[in-house]
C-alpha cells in the first residue's frame, strides 16, 4: 500500500481576475521509502503540490491520502496531529526558531508530542550526531551555517519518526558542495530507516539523487520515471 | 520549556519589552501612588470634619438640628451622659458645648460667627479647640469674659491679643443680649475659614450671658474607631428612647463628606480604568507588532503541528510575564514613595488655598489600602491579558502558506 496517494487533485489560485491553475487534476502515488524529486520551472505547482501532501493547504477537489488518512475527511486539528506524529518539514529556510539552540529545535517537536524530558535530549543528541552537528548541539540558529541550519531542520524532521519527510528546495539557499553534503544525509536516513522522502528542487545535482523524479509543467504532470 | 521559551521571546526585542514595562510601570505606580495620596486626602478632611466641632456622634435637644436657636437646650448634660455612658467603647471622649450664631464687632468691623461655650478640659481629643491655642492662653473653665478667636479673625478684625471683643446674640428669652469679652489667646486651624468661624468662651459664662443655667446645645462624642459610629449611634439611640433628644453621626452632619467618600470608590476604579486604556493601546500595538514579526515562526510552528490553542497561550504567557515584572516593579516604586511620603507628609500648599476652600490641609499624609493595590494589580494582569488575546488569536491563525508567502 502506497504511503502517499495524490488523488486527482486541483487548485486554483485567485489573484484579483485571474485566475491561477496552480494544480490541475494531479494523480500521484508513493511507496514507503521513496526518494522522490518533485522538479519543474518556476511557478509549475511544485510547492503547491508538497503543501497539499503535508496538509498544510488543501485542495479544491480531489482527495490527499497519507499513512492512510483520508485528508478531505480531516478537520484542521487532527490534520495538525497527523503532521505533528507523521510528516516531517524542512522548508527553504526559516525552518528553525530562533530562540532555541540546535539540540531544543530537534526537541520541540518531541515536546509537542509529549515524549518524556530525558528521552527528548537523548534522542534529539543521537539525532544531532547522525547530521554530524554533535558540537554545536548548543548554538542558536543565527550562530550555524545555512548548511548546518537545514542539517538541524533534517535531524529535526526525523527525530518524530514520521511516515514521509517533505522538503521543499532544502538546497535552494546552499552551494552546491554544502547541498550535496545535506542531500546525502538525507539519502542516508531514507535507507538506513527507510524514511521516505519528497523533496522538491531546480537543481540538476538533486535529481540525480532521486530514485523517482517527477516533472510539473503548469500544474500537471509532464513525465514521473523511476530510476 | 514553555516559560524558558516565553523568556527568550520577550528578551528578543528588549528595547520593546522594556517600554511596555515601563507602560506597565508607570501605569500600575499612578493608580497606587495617587490613590493613596487621594485615600490620604479623604482621611484628612473626614479628621478636620469631626474635629471641626463634629464628632462621630452627636447629640441635640429636639429641634436644634433644623433650627440652632437657644431655645432648644439639653437640660442636664450630666444626666444624659450618665444614661448613655454604657454605650460607649473603650477610649471614647465627649465634650457638651453652647453653641449659638452671634455678632461680633468691636470699633472697625462686625462679623457673624459661631459662638462656642466649651469647657476646656474636655476638649483634648474631642476638638481642634482642645489642641490649645497658638498664642495667649486657653480660656478656663472659670473665665468670666475671656474669649479665644482665630488668627484669620484677628486679622480680619484688625485687633489683637487684649482687646475687647463685643458679641451680641439672642437669648432664652427672645431677647438681644450682648457681653464684652476680652480677647485672651489666638487658635489656628489648617482652614482660614474655621479660624473666621468660631470663637470660645468658657461654657459657664456662655450660660450666664444666654441665660441658660445649666443648659448645653449639644453632646459630641468622638470614638478611637470611626467605623464603629454606626452600631454606637444605635446603642445611644436605644438608651436615650423615649427622652426629648436627637442623634446625629458625622454622616448626617456632614452630608457632603458622606456622599464624597461614598462615590469615592467607585471614582477609583474608573480612575483605574482611565489609566488602563491608556496602557492597554501600548499594549496591544506592541504585541501585534511582536507577532507580525514573527509571522513565519508561528508559520513554522504551525506545520510542524502546534495546535493554535498552544501558540495563543505560549503569547498569552510572554503578554503575562511582562505584565507581572512591570506590575511588580509598578508595586514596589509605589509603595516605596508612599512610605516616603508617609514619613513626612507631603505639602500641598501650592494649591492649598483652593484645597482649603474644598476641607483639605495642604499637607496629605497618603493612606495606602491593601483593596486598592489588589484592585490595581487585578486590573492590570487580568485586563492586560484580556486585551493580549487579540494579538494571541492573530498569532494562532496565522497559517503555514500564509507565512511562507510573506517574506
Ligand atoms: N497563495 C497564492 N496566491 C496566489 N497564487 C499563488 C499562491 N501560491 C502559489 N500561487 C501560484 O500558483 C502557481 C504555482 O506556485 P508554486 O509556488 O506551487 O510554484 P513552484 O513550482 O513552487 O515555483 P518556485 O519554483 O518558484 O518555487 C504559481 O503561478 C503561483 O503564482
Ligand atoms: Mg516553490
């Protein structure tokens, strides 16, 4: 059974009289333990389509199924408690709270779930190690390299032991050596815990690293090959 | 974690967290600082009431109170105390007194004033009277034509201490009577208009001239508690039934005073509300400020599953915590210049002399009542809260996309 199924869905934008089909009529499945690459030029629905799986939008029609769960039968508190237990995030930047150091960034989803103090600081501690962070587990955001913030927000994203991790262009804002580093970090943790993964990107280096590419042209589908 | 977080939040802007304490400050130290200034001034004038000749309670002949004529007299004030001396608490003091309107004049002026037949000795603690006088000598009890005046009369008379004062009145019998006192000694009061309204004479000699015998106007009886005046007033009331005589408490007496202090609470917790909004714009415009800045953390926080009742408390509790700090450092900067205050009085004599005419002494010794720092702090937390939670809902609602889109 498929982790993720994208079931016909649209979405229209509104901007004054135009209006923007930024998805169009989207069928899409993914197995557990994907390493799947949204691509596509700018505008072509990539964001829109990963908000619709992380539930953080919804679609006009159609219906987004994950783990199971039947989005258009959700309402926004249990959609808030399916992405706190289920989907981990790490967006373009800002992914981490600027108040908390690097260790208390990968706890505070542990906090939201309510696992116990002692156990959030061990495993938030291992996670950190396994993105190679451990020495800076105590610096603020503001003191850790762009790659180093969005390793934190990796490590973060999978210390909840979600069913997918969604990451919309995470090497957008890095250069390409740091990119890399982060991208096989991920493929790392997607086949050691067989997370799976979708993550959107430009970037010609990041697909190459995707075992399923899927191309968006104006909200649709142009092409989805596995490799 | 929550409270750390909080922490941590507010001393991100410390500039804006400082001045909303510094709102907060300001705002709870006024409503407690003056408060008690106006608590003291209140205090005051209801002291200057029933020294003024007042007293908690007071006794008349039938009559006398809606018509202070002579004709109206307690016969035997002795009798009436001894009935009534049960009722008293412990450290009451009295004083019976003559008391009627008279003319006063000598070679250049004439005045209408109050004359005053006391005996001397009962006057400590009951009247300002008994305090004694600031120049010359007290009458006595004994003094045939010995008369105390107050410094504004004298002024205003042009006369001084050894001159004859002439006073002219009606007596028992309907008929005009007038004696010649000679001016022994000069009072002063805090209010020029007391020193112009009454003049003294021994009791006995205001008898003989008015033709009393014995007779007195009235009973005053001043009490260690005012609060007990009520319950006291009652008491005298049932030992003295069925006799000829009335029974007055400063309420009734000072009718003004009464309804002043009545409104006065009320007035402070508009005084309160006043001072509050006030506050609350600076509030409101700073926490919204706070959260708009902050849009794409509680985006964040949004999507990784904080349910939107967390994020208004977790604001909720950063508006609580510099309520708190500014609300306790409001105290503190209150109460300690009250106590200051307290110490030596504070002078008021700038505006004294349009204080004077309202019953106020220009210098206030500030009063501070527990109800009103609670009522203060109350108004405060729970308001300053109340008013948080616009910013707080604002902040739960903003959504994930919402925030990504704002940059
Ligand atoms: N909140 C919105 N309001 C109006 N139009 C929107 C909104 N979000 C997206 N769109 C429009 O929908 C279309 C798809 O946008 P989307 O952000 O999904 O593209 P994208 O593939 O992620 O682009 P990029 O590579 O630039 O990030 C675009 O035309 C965009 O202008
Ligand atoms: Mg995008």
């Amino acid at each position: 059974m498929p982790i993720v199924e994208v079931k016909g869905v649209d979405k229209v934008y509104h901007q004054g009289d135009t209006a923007v089909h930024a998805l169009d009529n989207i069928h899409l499945s993914m197995d557990a333990g994907s390493f799947a690459a949204i691509a596509g030029p700018s505008g072509s629905g990539k964001t829109t389509l990963l908000n619709m799986i992380g539930g953080l939008d919804l679609p006009d029609h159609g219906d987004v199924i994950v783990d199971g769960r039947h989005f258009s039968e959700m309402n926004q508190s249990q959609l808030a408690q399916l992405r706190l237990n289920r989907i981990g995030f790490v967006f373009q930047a800002y992914n981490l709270i600027p108040v908390l150091s690097a260790v208390e960034n990968v706890e505070y989803v542990m906090l939201l779930q309510g696992v116990e103090k002692a156990e959030r600081r061990d495993r938030a501690m291992a996670m950190l190690d396994e993105v190679g962070l451990t020495e800076k587990y105590d610096n603020r955001p503001a003191e850790l390299s762009g790659g180093q913030q969005q390793r934190v927000a990796v490590a973060r994203a999978i210390v909840s032991n979600p069913a997918i991790v969604l990451a919309d262009e995470p090497t957008a804002n890095l250069d390409s050596k740091t990119g890399e580093g982060l991208l096989r970090i991920m493929a790392e943790m997607n086949e050691r815990r067989n997370v799976t993964f979708i993550f959107s990107t430009h970037d010609k280096m990041v697909m190459d690293y995707a075992h399923r590419l899927v191309l968006l042209r104006d909200g649709m589908i142009d092409d989805d090959r596995s490799k | 974690m929550e409270f750390q977080i909080a922490w941590r939040n507010i001393w991100r802007n410390p500039r804006r967290t400082v001045i909303i304490m510094i709102a907060v400050i300001i705002g709870v130290w006024t409503m407690i600082a003056l408060t008690s200034l106006m608590r003291g001034m209140v205090a005051d004038m209801l002291d200057r009431g029933i020294a003024t000749l007042t007293g908690d309670i007071k006794i008349y002949p039938a009559g006398f109170h809606d018509d202070p004529s002579i004709s109206f007299q307690i016969n035997d004030a002795d009798f009436v105390l001894s009935k009534i001396a049960n009722a008293f608490p412990e450290d009451t003091q009295y004083a019976s007194r003559v008391r009627v309107n008279a003319i006063a004049s000598n070679a250049r002026h004439s005045a209408g004033l109050t004359l005053v037949g006391i005996d001397p000795g009962q006057e400590k603690g009951v009247s300002f009277i008994g305090n004694g006088v600031l120049d010359g000598r007290m009458i006595s009890r004994d003094d045939k034509n010995a008369i105390v005046v107050g410094q504004a009369l004298l002024e205003k008379f042009e006369t001084r201490i050894g001159r004859k004062l002439i006073l002219m009145s009606q007596d028992r019998q309907n008929e005009i009577t007038s004696k010649a006192y000679k001016i022994v000694g000069v009072f002063r009061s805090k209010l020029a208009s007391t020193e112009k309204q009454f003049v003294f004479v021994s009791k006995s000699s205001a008898q003989n001239m008015l033709g009393m015998e014995n007779g007195v106007s009235e009973i005053s009886i001043v009490l260690a508690d005012h609060e007990k005046t009520g319950r006291v007033a009652e008491s005298i009331s049932t030992a003295l039934n069925g006799s000829d005589l009335e029974i007055y408490t400063w309420k009734d007496l000072l009718p003004m005073l009464k309804s002043y202090m009545e409104v006065f609470d009320g007035f402070i917790v508009l005084w309160f509300l006043v001072i509050f909004v006030a506050m609350a714009f600076g509030i409101v415009n700073t926490m919204l400020m706070a959260v708009y800045e902050r849009m794409r953390e509680f985006g964040l926080l949004k999507a990784l599953g904080m349910k939107p009742a967390l994020i208004l408390r977790s604001v909720l509790i950063e508006s609580g915590i510099i309520l708190a700090i500014g609300a306790f450092a409001g105290n503190l900067l209150a109460i300690g210049l009250v106590m200051i205050i307290a110490a030596t009085g504070i002078d008021l004599s700038a505006l004294a002399s349009g204080l004077e005419y309202a019953g106020v002494s220009s210098i206030i010794y500030p009063e501070l009542v527990l109800k009103d720092v609670f009522l203060a702090n109350g108004v405060v937390m729970v308001l300053g809260l109340a008013v948080s939670i616009y910013p707080a809902v604002k902040a739960s609602r903003i959504t994930p996309v919402e925030a990504m889109a704002h940059t």
